[in-house]
C-alpha cells in the first residue's frame, strides 16, 4: 500500500498564500487507485508525483468545500472511475451527467472495492473515511472532531480551519488509537514551522509517532512498519 499526499492546505487561504497546494490523497493499493477529495490541482500533482490519473476508480469526497471536491470531473474524465462515493449535503452541488458515466453514492455505508473496504461516515459533526486492507487500517478525518473505538494503523486529521482546533490537538489525539498519526490539511493561520512542532509536540505527549503533513510525502505501511518520505 502506498498513500500518497497530493496536496495538504487546510484552507484557501494557504492555496493564495502558495503554501501550500491542493489536491487531496491517493491510495494506492495492487491494482486500486483510490483518490480521496481531489481538490484543485490534483491531476497535475499526480502527474508530479508520478501517478498515473487513468488507474483511478474510486473516487471518494468527504466535504462540500471547494478544496475537497473541486477536480472530481477532471478525476472521472478518464472514464474510468466506476463510482463516487459524497456525503448527502455534497451530492446537489455534483453535476452527475459531468462524471463521464461514474455512479453516485450518497449513503453513508461499507462497499467492499477489488482489494480493499471502504467505509465512509458523514453525520453532519464529522466526516470521517476508513480505508481497510487485510494488514492495513487508515483512518481519515477531514472535519470535525474524530471518533472511533478500534485500534488504527494510521490516523489522518485536519489541523485547524474546519477540522480539530490546534489548542485542543493533544486531547483529541488521545482519544484515538492509532500507531501512526498524521497531521493532515493545515490551516493558513498555521505557519508550516508550528506545524511541524505541533507534531513534535503532540509526539512527545502520547508517546508515538505523529508526523506533519507535507505537500507529495508519502506512508508506505508494510507489516509491522510504515515508512515515509518527503
């Protein structure tokens, strides 16, 4: 498995700042490509970092703003993108006759994909994706406040902006039990060397690793390791 960070602003503001880019997540595992929120950019990050657009589908969006959604019909151009999975308040905003023939689902639900589960969570608080494979559990918050029971491989959660407030950070982190956790989507009020000391920071307090999120890093998780580069 690989997931690869095509773009990590938490909001417009860092896109104009040129802080950061946009462009969401990719999974990509065997022969699944899976691209969660591509927001502006996506295709040309993808190219950047070397992922081929046309191996994409699954498309998942977990939020009506702009920097989660705004490239799915460029995503679903290929034609290969068999469906799109949105929350409810996110599907009057799709045009469904531009998704070059991909489905829509709006049910909050567990679809079983080729090589791995997919479960999405919207209910209006939180927005929340599990991705499972048979050795690999991701867990990824784009807003609101986290929540779930099981033990996570890795936990992905939006900093700021409309996700966990950097000043409660630590706390929500606790509640949550992951191996690995990545600081995901930082805000513009967010200077990226805070970002990286939060994570430092919130590593310290919980004892296990939390990584800041950059722009093309990439997690690599085999068997009992996960490894990352920038």
């Amino acid at each position: 498995m690989k997931l690869t960070f095509l773009g990590t602003a938490g909001d417009l503001q860092s896109c104009l700042q040129g802080r950061r880019q946009s462009g969401g997540m990719m999974v990509t595992f065997r022969d699944e490509q899976i691209h969660v929120d591509p927001g502006p950019g996506s295709m040309v990050n993808m190219v950047n970092y070397k992922l081929l657009p046309g191996k994409t589908s699954t498309v998942v969006l977990s939020s009506n703003q702009l920097l989660h959604n705004n490239d799915v019909y460029l995503t679903c151009a290929t034609g290969k993108v068999e469906t799109v999975y949105l929350p409810v308040s996110v599907r009057e905003k799709i045009r469904a006759n531009d998704l070059s023939g991909a489905s829509i689902d709006s049910a909050a639900n567990t679809v079983q994909l080729r090589n791995c589960r997919v479960t999405t969570e919207f209910n209006g608080v939180s927005s929340q994706v599990f991705i499972e494979t048979p050795h690999t559990r991701i867990l990824y918050c784009s807003e609101g406040l986290p929540y779930c029971q099981d033990e996570m491989d890795i936990f992905i959660v939006s900093v700021g902006a409309r996700g966990v407030p950097k000043d409660h950070l630590v706390d929500v982190l606790r509640t949550i039990n992951a191996k690995i956790t990545v600081l995901n989507r930082c805000a513009s009020g967010i200077h990226p060397d805070d970002f990286m000391v939060l994570a430092r920071d919130a590593q310290r307090e919980l004892d296990r690793d939390v990584i800041a999120a950059h722009d093309g890093m990439v997690l690599k998780p085999e068997g009992a390791h996960t490894y990352y580069s920038y």
